[in-house]
C-alpha cells in the first residue's frame, strides 16, 4: 500500500476514534445532550466549589457584623445615628471600588448570570464575581435593604463556568454547569437542596429533562452538604407546625394573594424604572441609596440588612398590624430603590419579608374578623412567603418548594398552591410582568428568554454532530493522488486556500464524477501538467494536476468555528458570516489538516431539532 493511502486511513482512525482515557475523550462525550455519567462528575465538583464559596460569603457577610451587633441581624439594637450612618458609609466604599473598575466589570447578581447564559454561551468574567463577593458583602453588612440569595447565585454560577473554563469543556457543558453552580448556591445559602435544583432549572436553565435534573440534583445536595457541615442540621427557621383551621378563611387567603399579586407588580414596575438609571455614576447612585435607606432605618430598623430575625418573628406572629403595614412600605421603598440602582445584592430574600408580611396582616385581619376559630397570623405569612417570591422571580415551583424546606411544614402546600396559582395570575395576566429578572434584562435591552429551538441547540455541541468523513487537499493535486483519494471513500474534500482567509468545501462525489469523465476523455481542460514550465508547446500529459476549483460541482464557501461552540452557535455563525457551511476548528498550530475536526452543514442543525 502507497503512502497516501496509509495516511487517509490514518488520519480517518484519528478522527474518529476519540483517545481513551483522556481529558479529550471526556470532552467529546460531554459535547452530547446526554452525556449523563461525565456531566454528573463534573456536577460533583461544582457543588464543592459553589458551596463552598457560597459559605465563605456567608461568613464574609456575617463575622464583621459580630463586633457590632450583638445578636446577628439585630440591626435594630443600634442607636439611631449608627442605622442611618452605616448604609451610607457602606454605598460609600462600594461606590469608591467601582469607581476603580470598568464599566464592563459592573454587571453583578442573578441578571448578569441569565445574560452571560442566554447572550455568552455561560462564560462568565471570574472580575465580576470578585466584585460581587467582595462588594455584595459591604452591602449586606452595612445594612443595605439586599439578601444574600443574588449574589451566592452570581458566585455559584461563576464557579461552575470557572471549572469549564479550566478544563476547555465544550460550550453545552458549560452552560449545565453554570446551572449546577447556581442550584449549589441558593441550596447552600438556605440549606434548601431541592428548592435550590428547581430554582436552577425553572428560572435559569429553563429545562426539565432527566439528563439536566440529574447532575443539578448532586450539586444541590452537595452545597447542602456542605452548609450542614458547616452550620449544622438545624433549619434557618423554627417555626411550629401550624395549619389552617378552616375552608372559611380560604377568601381572606385569596384576597391576600390579590394584594400580593399587585405588590410584586408594583415592586416589578419600580425596579425595572429604576434600572435604567444603572448609567449614571455609581458613587451618587449608591449614595442616594444609603441615604434613603439610612433616614427609613432610623424609623424602621427592621428593613436593614438581610431581614432575616424580621422574617422569623412574622412566621412566629409577633408583630402586630401597624408594625407589619410600615414594614411592607419601608421595605418596598428601600429594596426597590436599592436594587433598582444596582447595588449588589439580591431580592429573593425581601421578597420573602414582603410576603410575610402581607401574609401577617391578612391573619391579623382574619383574627379580628372571625375570632379564635382563625389560623394563626403566622401561617398566613407562611403561604404570603411563597405567592410573593412566585409573582415576583415568575417561579412558583421554585417557591413553593422553598417555603416547604425552610418551615418543614406540609401544611403549607393547599393553600400555598391556591395562592400563587392567584398572585401570579393578576401579576403575569392584569399587569403584563414577566419576572422581575426578565424585566431587568428588558430594561438592560438585553435579549431575555430563549426560544425552545435555541434552548435545544444551546444544549448539544457541534463536536458531537459534526460530519468526519472529509479530507484537507490543497487546490491542485495530481491525477493519480485523486484517485486514491475517491477509493478511501471521503464524503467531502476540504480546499486548502493558503492565500485565501478560509477553505472550500466539494463534495467527494463531484470529483469521482469529473475523474469517471476524464477517463472517457471528457473534462480535460482543467488538467495540466506539472513538468510544464512556461512551455507553450503541447507535450502529452503523464502527470497532470486537478484544479479542484475548477472541476464541475457545488463548492461552500466556510466559516471557522471553535470546536466547543454549541450548535446554536454554529447557526449563528452560518447566519452572520453567510457561509455555507462551517469547519470546526481546535485551534492548534500547524497545517489545516491538523486543526481541522469536522464539518458542520446547516442541514445537520435543521435535522437535529426536527428530529
């Protein structure tokens, strides 16, 4: 056997057989949807590492508050001058640090995460999640009116993305990653394993199937793991089981979810007006922040910081209703405001304070109306708990589930379903909100949702559909190399250019098509003869060359493209680029061949979602 024989056959092993046990054959497997066992691995490692940072912010946000206050969130045992110095001290510095940094590095908490998923194929700055670690903390300990949940989901997301950056996982697996990192993280911040799976699969990846369950199940249980190491078993909140007495106080349940329903809507408006202010200068943005939020904390000290003592007496029913009334105002005016002009922490926590609180006037209203025979204002909070964070993130099952792992009460379920099933419908339906992140990234011009087609091809990377079965020629080559080529049965022929930016692509058939003519003597004005040297004069040809851009057939102009690219990517390209089809390239140094791993053909992409 010659030697170009033995190199097309070699070159087509390479190709096709992927290397055993190799990070390359890991890589190649996870470029697939169901690539189940590698990408649970891999989930594993991402629980570790978002839980783990989501316990070092935890603890970044809570050791410096110990020298303060005496019991942690206790802002209201400070003296007035110290509630209305330490927000403004706080946006302060936290405007002083961006004032340091590019614009670009702003972009922090749950919005920049959907941004860099939906619009950068899940790569996220690990500059971002500095500021975000570093700033969100400042926040929270100078008692900005912020929780905590935003910017562990910036951290875990950030962590996830960081792993497949390190091991140049394909673009798909960074994207499942990212979402394993954010389930890690809000399960971590609570010790709400479940809550924290769905919340990464209903509000960020914005997908139910086994394999993407799966490896965000592990990492969920695995940031719980680690928060029950650290902090114990004990949940953030002992509350008695209490239930609802009767199908009676089911109107007043319904009445509150209307009156969440129109809050959130109101906090959703606000928030997103506000959001647009996001370009003027940080420093008087967050100043105006501190200001507003010092005077309010002066009056209403329970609105300060995290909020989280706030929420445990409201579960256990210990305000009253004029406490809980200005509570629902400050706090609204104070997150809004803060959150709406971008400082660094996150809304799932107030929005849990707000629904509290709401629900602790219903059942205060309801003790007064019906008597003794009423639930307590405690287990109206609870399900107030659940309708304000569904209305407000648009994810119900998210926050049903919540409310259930951080009061351990099943009683909650049937009228915690009957209320967000209520507040969601006069948020989504009479005042047209989708989300209060789906409305930031409105407010951003940012693209928001995705399509279910690009949700479909963001998960596969082309390295798993990509066609193999193709050999690099230059432009010319000699009459008998070509047919040896056509007998190794290639289905295309990639047209090295070197003067030219990318190669052509021609079917192997056009060529055997042209070499059955030209052995009938037909076609023969595209050969010539390489010992011809400027002759003019007609010599017989022994050794001619085939113009490969010359020989009848359909040639594709090319586009490059990287080999971790998803298939969303790939249409994309084709689209911007107008080329015809693309060649998968990994980057390496050396000839076209060696860099070269597949095709992709924009039949291949409409195949794959009509399959």
């Amino acid at each position: 056997m010659s030697q170009r024989p033995r190199k097309l056959i070699k070159n087509a092993l390479a190709r096709c057989l992927p290397k055993t046990n190799s990070l390359e054959h890991v890589r190649l497997q996870l470029s697939a949807k169901e690539a189940l066992a590698p990408l649970v691995g891999m989930a594993l490692i991402t629980g570790l590492l978002a839980g783990g940072v989501t316990i070092l912010f935890r603890l970044a946000m809570e050791w410096p508050t110990t020298f303060f206050l005496s019991v942690p969130q206790n802002y209201e045992s400070l003296p007035p001058i110290w509630r209305f110095a330490l927000p403004v001290l706080g946006s302060l510095v936290i405007g002083i640090i961006y004032l340091l940094l590019s614009p670009k590095r702003y972009e922090v908490g749950v919005v920049h995460v959907l941004d860099r998923l939906y619009n950068h194929q899940g790569k996220m700055p690990i500059q971002n999640a500095l500021l975000q670690f570093f700033a969100g903390a400042i926040a929270l300990v100078s008692g900005h009116s912020v929780g905590r949940e935003g910017p562990a989901v910036h951290l875990g997301a950030a962590s996830g993305s960081w792993l497949a950056r390190v091991l140049r996982l394909p673009n798909n697996s960074a994207r499942s990653l990212l979402g394993c990192g954010v389930a890690a993280a809000i399960a971590a911040s609570f010790n709400t394993p479940l809550a924290g799976m769905v919340f990464a699969m209903e509000v960020v990846m914005l997908e139910y199937s086994v394999a993407g369950f799966l490896p965000v199940m592990l990492a969920a249980v695995t940031g719980s793991t680690i928060t029950q190491i650290t902090f114990g078993r004990e949940p953030d909140f002992n509350v008695p089981a209490i239930q609802l007495n009767s199908l009676v106080e089911l109107p007043i349940l319904f009445l509150c979810a209307l009156a969440i329903g129109l809050l959130a809507a109101l906090f959703i408006w606000a928030h997103r007006g506000l959001t647009r202010q996001q370009y003027r200068s940080p420093l008087l943005r967050f100043l105006l922040v501190g200001l507003v939020t010092g005077t309010i904390g002066i009056w209403v000290p329970e609105i300060l910081g995290g909020g989280y003592d706030t929420l445990q007496m409201a579960m256990l029913g210990e305000l009253g209703i004029t406490t809980l009334t200005v509570i629902v105002a400050a706090k609204l005016v104070a997150t809004a405001l803060g959150s709406g002009l971008g400082i660094p922490g996150g809304v799932i926590g107030p929005s849990l304070i707000l629904g509290a609180c709401l629900g602790g006037i219903a059942g205060g209203l309801a003790n007064m109306w019906l008597g003794a025979h009423t639930a307590s204002p405690g287990f109206y909070a609870m399900v107030g708990m659940a309708a304000m964070m569904a209305a407000m993130l648009n994810a119900p099952l998210a926050a049903l589930l919540a409310i259930l792992e951080l009061t351990y009460n099943p009683n909650v379920l049937f009228p915690g379903m009957m209320m967000i099933v209520v507040a969601m419908l006069i948020s989504r339906q009479v005042f047209a909100t989708r989300g209060i992140y789906q409305e930031t990234l409105r407010a951003l011009n940012k693209a928001g949702t995705p399509t279910w087609r690009q949700q479909m091809l963001s998960g596969v990377g082309v390295a798993s559909q990509m066609e193999r079965n193709f050999v690099v020629e230059p432009r010319e080559i000699p009459l008998g190399q070509a047919k040896e080529l056509i007998a190794q049965h290639p289905q295309w022929i990639l047209i090295d250019l070197p003067d030219e930016t990318d190669p052509q692509l021609l079917r192997a058939a056009d060529l055997s098509t042209f070499l059955q003519g030209a052995e009938k003597g037909e076609s023969t004005e595209t050969l010539t003869d390489t010992r011809m040297e400027k002759q003019e004069e007609e010599i017989p040809l022994k050794n001619p060359l085939i113009d490969l851009l010359k020989i009848p057939g359909e040639r594709k102009q090319m586009a490059e493209l990287n080999w971790g690219a998803t298939l969303l990517e790939a249409q994309q390209k084709l689209k911007s680029t107008g080329a015809d089809a693309l060649y998968i390239s990994r980057h390496q140094s050396g000839s076209l061949d060696n860099r070269i791993a597949g095709i992709i053909l924009p039949l291949q992409i409409d195949n794959f979602y009509r399959k």
